[in-house]
C-alpha cells in the first residue's frame, strides 16, 4: 500500500528507501494511534544498537495498560538479536501494541521480510522514485493533498527546478501552495525557482533540443558560472535525447505503445512535437555527441567545460531548421 494508506495494525512493515514516504508513514500510523489515545507511549528503537530480548520489554504489557508504538528503525543495518527477536514476534504480537518495521532496502533482513509476508504484515511500499513519471505523479498528487492543481508546464517546470529529492520537490510545492493562488503554471514556477531551474541544466537541454544555439549555450555558461558541474548538464541533455529516441521509436503505433514508455501523456506530447524537428540520422548524431561528452566529462578529457559546450554546439546543430 502507499504511504496515504498506511495504518495502525499489530505489526506493520515500511519497507523502501524513500526516507520521506517512509517518514510520513510512521507519523500517520503515529497520528491515528494518538487520535485514538492521546496518552500513547511511542518509542523508538535503533536496529543497529538494539539488545536481544529489548523487543520482548518494550512490548510487555505496562501497569496501566496504556496503548503503545515501537517504531524499529534501520532494520536493514539489524544484527541477528533483532532479527530473531522480530521474526518469534510476528507469531504472537502483544495486544495494544503497534510495532512498526521500518526496513530502508537491501538484502540484509530479507528473512524478516520474508516472514513477515507470510504472516501477511500489511506492508508500506516506499520505493524510490527515479522516473520523470513517477516525480510528476509525485508533484500532482501533493499539490492535490493540499487542494490545488499545476498545469502540465508548471509540473515539469518544478520537476526540471528541483529535481529528485522528494523533500525538495515538497518544500517547493508548500511554498507554492503558500504564496500563490488559482492554478499553478510554468511562470509562477519561474517567479519563485526560475534560477534553480537554470543551475539543473534542463533549460540548457530545451534550448540545444529546440536547435536554439545561442540561448543553449548562454544557460549553460550561466549555470557552470554559478557552481554547476558539467556532468548533470551532460546527463541533462542525454535524459531529453533519449526522451525522442524512445517516443520516436513508438510513433505511429498508438496511443497504447506511449503508454508502454512509462512517461506522463504531456511528456509524450512534448516529444512528439519537438520530433518534427528531428530526422533519425540527426538525433544520431547528436547522442553520439552525447556520450563523447559524457565520457570526457567523467574523466576521458582535460576540459569538461569546453567538452559539454561543444557537446551542446552539436546537438543544436543537428535539429533539422
């Protein structure tokens, strides 16, 4: 289940590497929990320095019964005490007692997992968000949770402004919730991110798509004046490429092939229209203009500035005017 869904229950299981859905989680468990018992005692255990037999204590029943939450962090870096001791638990849970595992990823702990999904512990998936998909969902459904709405030119514009930390892109969506109103668009986004969305180098990679030189090179000598390393700038315009390469190979198949890609319908649409500028043999050329800049950017040449400014010269170049 996603975070919006996690409750109260004997044993529940946050399971991903995603610290801010993780987090909100054990605060809505938390919240419901002291909705019910506003005496509830919450204790938090770390896994690394947890004491065999500790588990057994805190959920012991008190002299007055108070309701009770044991949040067991890092359970990924658990030694075997815990391990055991949390595995003979899911057996026989205590009454009034909530123990939630928060396990961050990996394959240490896999036995509780495993356990823990044989004794059919409801589970909270937290897992990372990587796509561009996945980053605008996450955008439109906090802007949703606090009853406002972005335009798809003002998600992307966010996206493009932050980028992928989930606490970054919620800071920047309660700032806009706070200080704007009616629907969100590309320029309230500007007005109050406009500089962080040169400094991620995704304004550089519209302009060198778009076959717009002069701009494209303007933004990138901007951006690496103000600290920007050329590597994101590279991986930046590499994203924007291979964004045409994979809507140019499902053009013409349907709206059902688009939706294969795992991309938001605008995201689609955007490529679609930058593609009329693009012949195959061009886009060629530029990701294999690309890759030569990611490769002496990451340590093959001994100017990476000069590397990416003539990485983004050739891309530019190849759109077809």
């Amino acid at each position: 289940m996603p975070w919006t869904q996690a409750a109260p229950a004997p044993v529940v299981l946050v399971a991903g590497p995603e610290a801010l859905l993780a987090d909100r989680a054990c605060e809505r468990i938390v919240a419901q929990v002291r909705e019910a018992d506003p005496e509830v005692e919450v204790t938090r255990v770390d896994a690394a320095t947890y004491a065999q037999g500790e588990l057994s204590v805190l959920t012991s029943p008190s002299l007055f019964a108070e309701a009770k939450v044991i949040l067991v962090e890092g359970v990924e870096r658990a030694g075997d005490a815990l391990l055991l001791d949390a595995e003979a638990y899911l057996a026989a849970p205590a009454p009034d007692v909530v123990v939630v595992l928060r396990h961050g990823g990996g394959q240490r702990g896999k036995r509780l997992l495993d356990a823990a999904k044989r004794a059919q512990v409801p589970t909270v998936a937290c897992d990372q968000v990587r796509t561009d998909a996945d980053k605008t969902a996450f955008v439109t459904e906090e802007l949703r949770r606090a009853g406002r709405r972005a335009d798809g030119r003002g998600v992307r514009a966010l996206v493009d402004a932050v980028g992928s930390d989930l606490r970054e892109l919620a800071a920047a969506c309660a700032q806009l919730v706070a200080d704007t109103t009616g629907l969100i668009g590309e320029e309230a986004v500007q007005r109050y991110h406009g500089g962080r969305v040169e400094a991620t180098g995704f304004q550089v990679a519209d302009a060198a798509v778009a076959g717009d030189a002069g701009r494209a090179v303007a933004l990138l000598r901007h951006a690496m004046a103000t600290g920007l390393d050329p590597v994101p700038v590279v991986a930046a315009v590499a994203a924007r490429l291979r964004t045409l390469a994979k809507v140019g190979a499902v053009r013409g198949r349907g709206a059902a092939a688009a939706r294969e890609l795992g991309m938001a319908p605008w995201q689609v649409d955007r490529a679609a229209q930058d593609l009329r500028r693009w012949t195959p043999e061009g886009l060629a050329v530029a990701i294999s203009a690309v890759a030569q800049a990611d490769a002496e950017v990451k340590g093959e040449g001994r100017d990476p500035r000069f590397a990416v400014e003539r990485a983004v010269l050739r891309v530019a170049a190849a759109v077809d005017h």
